[in-house]
C-alpha cells in the first residue's frame, strides 16, 4: 500500500540539516577514493573533539548506541553484573549492557526533571554493582559532582549517556567529560548530525588503547597503519564500529557550522518559551526546569500535561492540524521485555513523565510562521 503523501502545510516533528558543505565534503570523500571507515574526515572529526573537549581519546561510531555498546565492550561486564539506568530513557541506554549479560537496576527520575536522581543512587548499590550510565536529558546535566563522588566512594565506572547533550555544559565544562567514558549521538534528530553516526569519548587514557582496538574490531590495526605495532593482528574482542567516510564527511560541514545551528536552536527554544510562559504560569501545562549551573544546547522543547489523556488528546489535537509532535519516552521498567526482569520497585517520577511530556517540532530550519503555527495551536487547544 502506498501511503498518502503528507498535507502540503505538514509541519514534522523533525527535518535533518543541511548546514550547507555537505554535500561538498562528501564529494571530496569519493574523490579520495576511501570510503570506509577512519579516513580524512573521521581524523578530522576525532581530533576536533579531543582538542575542542579536551578528550583523551574520541572515536567516531556508527551510532550513539554503537559506542554504548563499546563501553560495555570495554568495561569487561559480565554476566550477572549490575549497571544502573534511569528508567526514563531510550533503549538503548539499557540494551547496550543486557548484550553483554548484565542486570539493570533502573533509578527513578528526579521529582521536577527526567534526568535520574542522584540521591537515591546509593540505595541501589550492591557488591555486584559495576557501573552507572547518567542520561543528560535534552541536554541539561544530571548532578554530576555529587554522582562522580558516590562512584569514587564505591569504586564504579561512569558512562555518560550524551545521546543529546552535545555542546550543552554544566559549571562551564562540557557534557560527556565527567565520567570514565561518554557516547555522543549524530542522529538526524540531534543537534549535530551524521544523518546516523556516534561518538565514544574516552576520558580516562588507561583506557583510550584498548578502546581502539574494540573500535577495530578486535585488532591493532590502526597502531599498525600508524607504524607502532609490527604486524596487524587480532588481539582482542571487537567489532565493527566505525562509520563510513561519508558520515563523517556529512559531519565536519556540522561541526564547522555549529555555531550557526546553535544560534538557531537557541532562537527557536527562547520565542517556544516566550509565547508558552503565560499558560504554563497559570497552571495548563508545565516546563522543564533549568538546571542551576547549566548552559543548555537547546536540544528539545517540551511541555509536561496535567495527565497522560490531556497528552493523548494534545497529540491528536496538533496532529489534525497537520502538525506531528511525540511523547517521550515510555519508561522502560514497564517494557514488555523488561517488566517481568524488574525488581518490582515504584518508580513513579520516570512514570509520570512517560504518560505526560510532549515535544513539541524543533529543528533547524523551521520557520518563524510554522512556529507561529504550533505555539497558535497549543494555545487553542488549551484556550478554546
């Protein structure tokens, strides 16, 4: 069945980037006649982000999921072993570690925000506990001084899961620095883009060798092709992470124009929150907190309904006016995979969030009219 084509008037929930070399850089990569993975662009993109973070070691992936599932890789978790995962996050951040056998103890989201709560973490705790897994939500940070703290006194990795934190800070530093390692997302959704692409960042250097070599699949054949090892060899589990040239080509034009995609974001976000401000002040729906410390990346903008029907009947309303916006996220303790592995707690925070938060269309080009159009609409709905 052939669908329908959408309404000439169809405002999306979102639309890739197109910055504007691109499609340049992407020529350029076919005319270097390498394709595949680690070539100019991918060097490029990798030394961007280590000079511009200050990563000891960045390694682009073929997804945000691709470099989670390397640090499971690279933490050696086993069967049987503990990591801790909001509840309220995509599947991804959970999966990565239950490929390689592991438990997940999921944590509840904080009263006024969907990002975990740092002060229940302890009580999670147990002798089989490896790791903690924090997910910036829309780029605001969670606690990270006082999660980093709680790791150190039990001897934990941390991996940040900045899916969609890239260029957000908290206290001037950037997201996906704190903890041992970070995954970053190029997805056509986020920010920056690849159209599909990731990044694992290394920020403890006893582990930057070996994460190369897991990027390679299991081989040292980048030391080699560097002339630091003399053969080429298999040395280590792995497998294939790394993107094609035409991804990361596709993100050197992105990283080269960040500053103007941000500014864009940052205008769209500012005029959401201007025009929603008043209904929210006179209780018809709710706005996520800033997070004190924090510079945002602008990533999403969400409005939180008074109940999970209000939020049904909100999405249905803006989608007879040709407009798609998305819930965001069912919490996954209540999977249909996860629900019977669950230890059973109340997780009512990451609940409550799932049955009412809505985000509304935000992406770089759209325009002032069709913005004007979803601040018009949500404003009727809850106006008449």
């Amino acid at each position: 069945m052939i669908p329908s084509p959408l309404p000439p008037d169809f405002i999306p929930f979102n639309r890739p980037c197109l910055a504007g070399p691109e499609l340049e850089y992407i020529r350029q990569a076919v005319a270097a006649g390498k394709l595949s993975g680690n070539g100019l662009f991918t060097r490029r993109c990798q030394q961007f982000f280590e000079q511009h973070y200050g990563m000891a070691k960045a390694l682009l992936t073929t997804s945000g999921t691709d470099a989670l599932e390397m640090a499971a890789l690279l933490l050696d978790i086993q069967p049987g072993d503990e990591v801790i995962v909001p509840s309220y996050t995509f599947t991804s951040t959970a999966n990565a570690f239950v490929l390689r056998g592991a438990r997940i103890v999921f944590a509840d989201s904080r009263p006024d925000h969907p990002n975990l709560d740092v002060t229940q973490l302890e009580a999670l705790i147990t002798p089989r506990t490896r790791a903690i897994v924090p997910v910036h939500y829309g780029g605001q940070p969670c606690d990270m001084p006082a999660l980093l703290a709680l790791a150190r006194r039990h001897t934990l990795w941390v991996v940040e899961d900045a899916a969609q934190a890239i260029e957000a800070r908290f206290e001037g530093r950037p997201l996906g620095t704190f903890g041992h390692l970070a995954a970053f997302s190029f997805h056509e959704t986020k920010n920056l883009s690849a159209g599909e692409g990731g990044l694992l960042a290394v920020n403890d250097p006893a582990l930057a060798a070996r994460a190369e070599i897991i990027w390679e699949k299991g081989t040292n054949r980048a030391a080699f092709a560097r002339g630091e090892a003399a053969r080429y060899e298999w040395v280590d589990v792995g497998s294939s992470f790394l993107p094609s040239e035409l991804n990361a080509a596709y993100l050197w034009a992105q990283l080269e124009s960040r500053h103007r995609i941000q500014q864009q974001r940052q205008h769209l976000w500012e005029t959401y929150q201007s025009a929603l401000a008043p209904l929210a002040a006179a209780g018809f729906f709710g706005l996520l907190p800033p997070v004190a410390g924090s510079q945002p990346n602008w990533h999403l903008f969400a409005l939180l309904c008074r109940s999970e029907a209000e939020r049904d009947a909100l999405l249905a309303f803006l989608r007879q006016r040709h407009i798609l916006a998305v819930f965001h996220y069912l919490p996954l303790h209540r999977s249909p995979y996860y629900a019977p592995r669950h230890d059973g707690r109340q997780l009512p925070h990451a609940e409550r969030f799932g049955q009412t938060l809505v985000r509304l269309p935000l992406y770089h080009d759209l325009s002032r009219i069709g913005q004007q159009r979803v601040i018009s609409t949500v404003q009727d709905f809850y106006l008449g």
